[in-house]
C-alpha cells in the first residue's frame, strides 16, 4: 500500500521536537518521523553519546537541525539545563 508520506500530512517546518530516549531504537524511529516532517530535533538520552550520534545521522539523513543532550529526564534540574539550551 502506497500513499502519503509523513510529510505530506503533518508540517512541522519551523517546529523543534524534543524527543527522549533518542538513543533507542524507538526514540530514532520517532526521530524519523518528525524529521521527516520537517522538526527541528532536540535529543536528550541518559546516553548522552548516542543521543549526539543520533542527531548527526538525523541531521544526515534528513537535512533538519538536530542537537544531542545526555539527561536523565528524572532529573529535573538537567531538564531544565537541556531545554534552556
């Protein structure tokens, strides 16, 4: 079955995604389909190296602004670090 892609249903240009657990299977999964859409992607993981090497390879794949960030988002204070970056 073909169709639409992502893109072509939701625009998310101009938008940043702060996705958690980036460094996962799933979290690269939902890194793809906002970048897919457009987002800009703010990737934060426990794994702060994954979460940086995954936005390189979204920022490869996709063309979109993506930046990695080790946090424990238990953690209120490194969430608030993160985002204010």
């Amino acid at each position: 079955m073909s169709g639409p892609g992502y893109r072509a249903l939701f625009d998310l240009l101009g938008k940043t995604a702060f996705v958690t657990g980036a460094a996962g299977y799933l979290g690269e999964a939902f890194c793809d389909a906002y970048a897919e859409c457009g987002a800009n992607l703010a990737l934060v993981d426990i794994d702060g190296e994954g979460a940086v090497h995954t936005a390189a390879a979204m920022a490869r794949r996709h063309g979109v602004e993506a930046r990695g960030f080790a946090c424990d988002v238990a953690d209120g204070d490194q969430v608030r670090r993160v985002a204010a970056e």
